[in-house]
C-alpha cells in the first residue's frame, strides 16, 4: 500500500488542503489509521468550514448503509451448487469400465495380431505366376467354406495363412488353390492340420495380460485425474485476483 | 445495511474453501453472498446480469481459493472478483452514456447533499452513477473499506482511488441536484 504521509501538520507545511480533504470519505467510514485520522481532525479543527462536508458525507455514509442489503435468489445457489458438483464429481464407475474394455479390448488385438495363434499354413508355389490364393477349409461333409483370397504380387510365389478361428485338439482340412489372372485354378492341394492344444494357453495369456494391463493404465489415469482435480482446481486464465491479494 | 461478517471467520471459511471443502463454501456463500450480489446489482443495474455474475465470482473463488494469500480481507478478495466479472460484462454492453460532460465547479458539496440526499433520490441518483463512480460510492460508503482495501479492489493505485472517489461525489452531487430539480 503506498503510504499518504499524512501529519497532523498537513495544510500547514506545504501539503495542500486537498491532500487532507480526500481523506474525508474514509474519515466517515471510519476506516482511517490513528495518524491518518488524527491528522484529519487537526485539520478540521482548523478549518470549521470543512465540517458541514463531513457531515454532508456522514448523510451519504448512513443514506447508502440505509440501503437494503439484496438477498440473491434461491435458484442462483442452486444453479452453483449444480456447477460445483459438476466441477467436483469424481470419475464414474462405469466410465472406468468402460475404458479398461476398450483398452483390453484393442491391446488384445493388437497381440493377436502380432503372434496369430493357430493353424499355420505357408506354401511355395511351382506353377508360373498365379495371381490368387484361395484358402478353403473342408467341413466334415465335403463343403468348402471360404476362409480367404490372398492376392499374389507378380513374383511372389510363397505365402502364409494363419486360421486363428480353431478349436485346439481339433484336426482340420484344408484346401489351397492357385488360381491365374483368367481365374483358372492352375494348381491346388489339400493340408490336414491339427490345432494344438497350447493355443488355449495361448489365448489365456493374451487375455490376462491385456486386462491388466488395460485396468492399470486406466486405474492409473482416473487416479491422477481424481488428485489433480482436487488438488489444483482449474483456476481461469487471466484471472489477476486470484495472485495478488 | 445489515452488513456484519465475521473477518475471521471469513478467513477461516475461505481456507476451508481452498481445502474443497463444500461446506464452508456454502457458509462463505451464505455469508457473502448478499454483500457481493448487493455490489454487482448496484454495478451493473441489471439483477439478471448480477445472479449470473454472482454464480460466476463465486466459481471464481471455488477454482482460485487456493491462491488467496491472505494479505488481505476474504471479502475485499472476494469483492475483487467480483468487480473484475461486473467490469468485463459491462464492458462487453454498449457503453454508457458519458456523464461527466458540465460538471460544475468545485463548491460545496454540503448544499446539494442535504437538501437532496433522502434514500430515493439517492438510489435514483447513484444508478445513474457510471459504473466506475457508482463502484467507489458502494465501496467505500457501502462496504465499508479502507482506501488500501478499494484500491486493492479496484486494482489501481491508492491516488487513483482517491480522486476517483473525489470525482464520483462531485458527480453525485450534480445528479443529485438535478434529480432535485426534476422532481420539484
């Protein structure tokens, strides 16, 4: 605060009378120091004429006290209290399930993606430059159901299927076939796989793994979004209040 | 006015704000509430204005209790708040009609003042106060603070304050002189 050096000698040394005189407001508040105020009434006391502002500002002082202090509605404070409780909410239950799903959910498939657990079928072809491979898996009664056409680049004439849909311990036939640009079947062959048992082992892993993983990242992130909320609530930009005082 | 807060209390209210307490921040409400929503109508003029800034000055005081150093009254920081959010919607209105246009000459402020000064001519003189003029009247005769305490309010310095207070009485006292004339 910038101090007003006021002295009981203002009005007097130098200082002019405004210098006193602008004190008055707070003379009638009674909110001045005892130098402040003492100085004041040194200063009235020598400038009777001074007095009918002061009670002129008394008038005012008591006209805008007399003023009803106003009462806000009821609704404003239940409108904030809306607001804080928005503000304030922790994170929902569901929400965070809702995450550790989704997280699992996509590590899981980025894992079965990576490893492809299942019946591994690569085959090199001899035949001059087939376009396409059909994949055909044979059920028990004959029928070929369609598992896959995997394009073959000119040049590339080896080519890998992976059938992660299999059910471990279960033997399976397959049916391969190359087929030309004109879409002539230029060679095929038929493979009998069984589906190893450890796949299961396998799936288990990829599971666990991904839900943890996927509950402690999330659990994590609520955690510290919990904590920063309640810790260091948002305080608005450009806000100067909130620092100086 | 019934006006009487507890500056301890306030303090001890707004430190259990900072904490998230959210029961003292409804006693803080309780208790200051009137005193800001008083300031901001009789700033603003518009009592819609004044509840949605009042929702706005005490977010403000949730989100920033944390900050509050406590060099000052829980009030005059509350006050603050309150005046930064009433100066930036008005000015975000049209502006207001200049008034300051013919002041008279400095004279004694005793003439007009005693003869006109009863509550309705007061109120209908202080709302058409500019909101600065109209912001050091409440300040100081309303609430009551210190000229370090409206300064620190207003964010200006003390000698502008002083001066912005002697300006608004001699504002006041040609509106209310006017109003008088009017009337008769």
């Amino acid at each position: 605060m910038a101090p007003l050096h006021v002295t009981a000698d203002n009005g007097r040394n130098g200082k002019g009378p405004d210098d006193v005189r602008a004190l008055l407001p707070w003379y009638v508040n009674g909110t001045l120091g005892g130098d402040e105020r003492k100085a004041v009434e040194a200063w009235l006391a020598r400038h009777p004429g001074a007095q009918a502002e002061v009670e002129a500002l008394r008038h005012l002082h008591r006209a805008v006290r007399a003023q009803p202090l106003q009462r806000p509605p009821d609704r404003v404070w239940a409108q904030l209290r809306a607001r804080l409780q928005a503000a304030t909410s922790p994170w929902p239950r569901w929400l965070t399930w809702a995450w550790t799903g989704l997280v699992t959910f996509i590590l899981a498939f980025f894992l079965w993606a990576l490893f492809q657990p299942g019946i591994v079928l690569r085959w090199q072809a001899h035949t001059s430059r087939p376009a396409q491979a059909h994949v055909w898996r044979v059920a028990e009664d004959g029928r070929l159901i369609p598992l896959a056409a995997l394009p073959l680049p000119p040049g590339q004439q080896s080519a890998t299927f992976v059938d992660p849909f299999v059910r471990p311990g279960t033997t399976y036939v397959y049916r391969v076939e190359l087929v030309d640009r004109a879409g002539r079947v230029v060679w095929w062959w038929t493979v009998v796989q069984r589906a190893d048992t450890q796949i299961v082992g396998f799936y288990v892993a990829i599971g666990f793994v991904s839900l943890a993983f996927g509950w402690m990242t999330v659990t994590a992130y609520v955690h510290v979004w919990n904590l920063s909320r309640r810790r260091s609530r948002p305080v608005q930009r450009h806000a100067p209040w909130v620092h100086n005082l | 006015m019934a006006n009487t807060c507890d500056y301890r209390s306030e303090e001890a209210l707004l430190r259990r704000v900072a904490e998230g307490d959210q029961d003292a921040f409804a006693e803080l409400y309780a208790v200051l509430g009137p005193v800001v929503y008083t300031y901001l109508v009789r700033l603003v003029g518009d009592q819609g204005a004044a509840e949605d800034l009042l929702q706005e000055v005490f977010m403000a005081v949730w989100e920033g209790a944390g900050h509050f150093r406590g060099d000052s009254r829980a009030k005059t920081w509350v006050l603050r708040i309150a005046h930064y959010q009433a100066v930036s919607w008005l000015r975000r209105q049209r502006p207001v009609a200049a008034l300051s246009e013919a002041l008279p000459a400095e004279e004694d402020i005793e003439e007009a003042a005693l003869a006109a000064w009863s509550a309705s001519r007061l109120a209908e003189a202080l709302k058409r106060l500019p909101p600065r003029q109209r912001a050091v009247i409440e300040l100081v005769f309303g609430q009551e603070l210190s000229y370090a305490e409206v300064a620190a309010v207003l964010g200006c310095p003390v000698g502008t304050v002083k001066s912005r207070v002697s300006y608004a009485l001699r504002l006041l006292r040609h509106l209310l002189r006017d109003v008088r004339e009017k009337q008769v």
